[in-house]
C-alpha cells in the first residue's frame, strides 16, 4: 500500500450487507477502531456513501463490492475481489440475510430458496473463502448474525427461523473447530431491531405495531463485537431478548411452537422474534 494512503498498515474487516442496518453500524463502530473496511453489497451507491463516511470520518482505507450475494458464485467473486487488492481479512462480519412473514404456503417459493441461498449458502462459503486463511495464521475473528428467532420454531416466519437456527448450530460448531487455532466465531442473536428487517419482512411499520422498544442497532452491534472479544460462541443481545430464547427450555417444543404461532399470525401486530 502506497506511503500516506488513508488506513496504511491497518487491519481489513470485511462486512456483507454493509449498506444498510446492522451492517452499515459494524463498518462505522470497526473504522472506528481503525480497522480498513471491504463493504459488500447489492446497492452500490449506498456502499459508496458509507465508505466515504468512513475515510473522512476515521481516516480509514476502504473498498467496495456490489455484488448480489445469493447467487451460487459469489462467494469464490469475494475473495476474487479481496485477493486482487491484496488484502487480508483480519475480521469477517457475515451480516447479509433477510426475513419474510406470512403462511409459508402463500410465500412465494423463490423468494424463500432465495432467502435460504443468502442466510445460510452464502454464509457459509464466505467462510470457507476465509476461515482456512485465518487457521493458518492463528488468528482471525467471525460473526455471524444470528437471531432470538434461532432458538425455537417460527410460525409465520418459517423459513426465516430455520435458517437462523441453521447459522447458531453452525457457528456453534464452528467456534469448537478453531478455537484452538486462535480464531474468534461468534453468533450475535438480537431481537427487534430499529433496521430495514421489517419493511424487508412485510411486518409494517413498528411504530404502528406493539413491537415494543426496538434495540438500538448501536448496541446490538456493540455487544458482538464484546463477545467476539471474548470468543464467546453466541450472544443473545438484551437481558429480555436472553429470557425469552432461555425460556423455551422449560416448556415443551410444541407448546413454544403453538405459541410463537399465535403472536406471528398475520394480521396479529405483536412482537416478531428477530431483527
């Protein structure tokens, strides 16, 4: 890197869905730090906006992918991408993924394969790009985002809480592989969230419903970042969100599952289960 060049010998993060919500708070709270930052998203000129945000802001060097991460190739294009610029991924913040509501057999079909190939195909190769290069230097840290929607079944969300159960038993697991190797996994699992998440999901407008008090993104991303830190294996964000997915625990599976159905019935404004 050329001498006086914004973020000169730093270290590089690399955040999907950093355009909006959760993932545009990691890139501001990581730049910050004075970690470089590759942004990676679909909406190219609100990548672009935050990435000048960041170099003016915190004198950070940055890059930035437009790049629809659900399609089969993406996440070999990523590393393509990282590889080209010379850049080493010190901290990956898997973030991209999004929810739908309704009954699941009204959904439509390829939106929900869609949100299947995002939260969970892409995820998981993005890993596979970085963390073997992580393991063999011995260092490197992960978060994935999770959900509170990930410790029970979601009636109404299906497809959504299955997929985010699917990225806490993967991080899970793959927090036990390297550990030993000083690589940092972490599952962040907030709750509702003052994001995107809702108009995404078609949940309208959360001041129009009885969400309650959405969590400030701030602090959702602030407790990742403390576990991963840690190297804590999951985190759920808020004492009230952490009571709720403990609680399904103590009751029988059908008996969370019914439920967590009548709350999520469309038409029915209450509290979804994630952000």
């Amino acid at each position: 890197m050329a001498a006086g060049r914004p973020g000169g010998n730093r270290k590089w993060a690399l955040i999907t869905g950093a355009s909006a919500g959760i993932g545009a708070v990691f890139a501001r709270k990581l730049a910050r730090e004075g970690m470089n930052c590759v942004l990676v998203a679909r909406r190219k000129d609100r990548l672009e906006q935050l990435a000048a945000e960041l170099t003016r802001d915190h004198g950070v060097d940055t890059r930035v992918l437009a790049q629809d991460l659900g399609v089969l190739e993406a996440p070999r294009k990523v590393l393509e991408f990282t590889d080209a610029e010379g850049i080493e991924i010190d901290t990956l913040i898997n973030n991209a993924g999004y929810g739908t509501h309704g009954e699941f057999c009204e959904l439509d079909a390829d939106w929900e394969m869609k949100m299947v190939d995002l939260n969970c195909r892409a995820l998981v190769g993005i890993s596979h790009m970085y963390a073997p290069r992580m393991k063999a230097r011995r260092s490197g840290r992960i978060v994935h985002l999770a959900s509170v929607a990930a410790f029970q079944a979601c009636p109404y969300m299906t497809t959504y809480g299955a997929t985010k159960a699917f990225v806490l038993m993967f991080s899970e697991a793959l927090w036990a592989e390297l550990k030993e190797f000083g690589v940092h996994v972490t599952a962040l699992c907030p709750g509702p969230t003052q994001s995107e998440f809702f108009a995404v999901a078609g949940l309208g407008d959360p001041s129009t419903t009885k969400v309650g008090a959405l969590e400030p993104t701030e602090i959702v991303v602030e407790r990742g970042l403390e576990a991963l830190a840690a190297n804590r294996p999951y985190v759920v964000s808020g004492i009230g969100n952490w009571i709720k997915a403990q609680s399904v625990r103590f009751v029988p599976r059908w008996v969370a599952t019914t439920i967590a159905g009548f709350l999520l019935k469309p038409g029915r404004r209450t509290q979804p289960p994630a952000a």
